[in-house]
C-alpha cells in the first residue's frame, strides 16, 4: 500500500488539525485500511463508510436514492454526494469518495470496466473527477486507492 502516500496525508492533516473520512464503493475498504496501517492513524483518521450497495449509500451516507436512480451509482453526483455525506455523517472536516467498476463484470458502454467517480471535500468545497483504470480488478481498486489518497492530499495543499 502507499505507505509514503499516507505519511504525506496524515502530515497535511495534523498541520491543520484536521480529520478525515472515507466513502468507499468499489474499494471495500481498502482507502481506509491504508490509512490505518500507519501508526497513529487515529489523530488524523475519523472513520470509513463501505457503502458498497446503493441502500448502503443512502441509509449510511445520506445519498439521495433519487440521485442514484437518475444517474447511476457510478457517476459525479453520487461521488460529489457521497464525500458530502462522509463528512456530514462524521466528526471530519474533509473527506474521499470513490464509486466505480473495478470489473471484471459490470461495466456498460457509457460506463466500462475501469471507470471511477472520485469525490473529494475538503473545509465545505466538493469537487469530482472522473478517472478510468487499466487492468484486472486488483489494478483497478489499487489505482483507485492512490489517486483518491493523492487528490486529497493536493487538495488539502491548495486549500
């Protein structure tokens, strides 16, 4: 895992005394096991959301059903909702989103394998980005991990 990735998070957090959260989809888990593999994790990590069905991103992180029935799990409002909701549904102040298709089924035309919605807030301001991934399904959730742990810490820098 970014062992290094996170070393630099967890630095930009406890400069600004802040914590995060995560709202993960299609990785399972896996954003916030990296950050909680690092020692001390727990002055800078608040909590994570494995909100792997669509009911789990309603009841847990407040997304509207509505939003998910119009656009899809996979898509930017339902990141954009989901790392909104991180946050709202924790102690943090900022938090990452990722909802995708890690494969190796499950992708469509509009939507194929590899395709990621990242979410990102941080001090109120959410923004989203949409990334797609090359490889099998390890490749796809590890890609997913570092880009998601990078975007937050180049959002924390220039905030």
């Amino acid at each position: 895992m970014p062992t290094l990735l996170v070393s630099e998070l967890a630095a930009a957090l406890l400069s600004r005394g802040a914590q995060m959260a995560t709202a993960e989809s299609c990785t399972g888990g896996l954003i916030a096991g990296a950050c909680t593999d690092v020692a001390g994790s727990s002055n800078w990590f608040e909590r994570g959301f494995v909100s792997y069905s669509n009911r789990a991103k309603t009841e847990m992180l407040g997304v509207d059903a509505a939003l998910i029935e119009a656009h899809g799990a996979v898509s930017e409002a339902v990141a954009l909702a989901m790392a909104r909701g991180a946050v709202a549904h924790s102690l943090a102040q900022c938090s990452l989103a990722v909802t995708g298709v890690a494969g190796p089924g499950g992708g469509s035309v509009d939507k194929p394998v590899g395709t990621v919605w990242f979410g990102w807030c941080v001090d109120g301001r959410a923004d989203a980005e949409c990334v797609r991934f090359e490889g099998d399904r390890a490749a796809v959730r590890e890609a997913t991990v570092e880009h998601a742990l990078e975007g937050l810490v180049r959002r924390l820098r220039e905030s």
